[in-house]
C-alpha cells in the first residue's frame, strides 16, 4: 500500500512538471513573437555597411619567382 501511494505521489509531481514547462515554453514562445513583430531582430545598419568591409581585392599581377641562377620566372593565373 505504501509503494502505492508512493507512486501516485511521483506521477503527480512528473504532471506538474510536465504543465509548469509547458507554461515557460509558451511564454518564451510569446514572448519570442512579440519581439519578432516589434522589429527586435531587424538589422537595418548592417547592410548599409557591408560593402564597407568586404575582403581584399585580388589583383591580376603576375608572380615572379626567382630562381637559383638569378633568372626570374614569371607565373600568370589561369
């Protein structure tokens, strides 16, 4: 009887587990809408920016390459 009633108490405890997190992952999940539609993840500056900061541009130079008998080799991109 007393393993019972044990085990009522545990299966109790796993339901209000089980509604209080469904509660905090409804107000997490509202809470992410509202800041969504109130324009919290608009990111305006950055694209206006961006071209600002991309990578270096690669020059079309030949490579010169020395070599041991003081003859430069120049190498072309293909």
């Amino acid at each position: 009887m007393y393993f019972y009633a044990r085990i009522q108490v545990g299966m109790s405890v796993i339901y209000v587990l089980l509604t209080i997190s469904i509660i905090v992952a409804i107000i997490f999940f509202t809470a992410f809408i509202y800041s969504v539609k109130n324009g919290q993840y608009d990111d305006s500056y950055t694209p206006s920016v961006r071209m600002l900061f991309e990578d270096e541009l690669v020059t079309d130079t030949p490579k010169v390459v020395k070599t041991n008998e003081n003859k430069s080799i120049q190498l072309n991109k293909e």
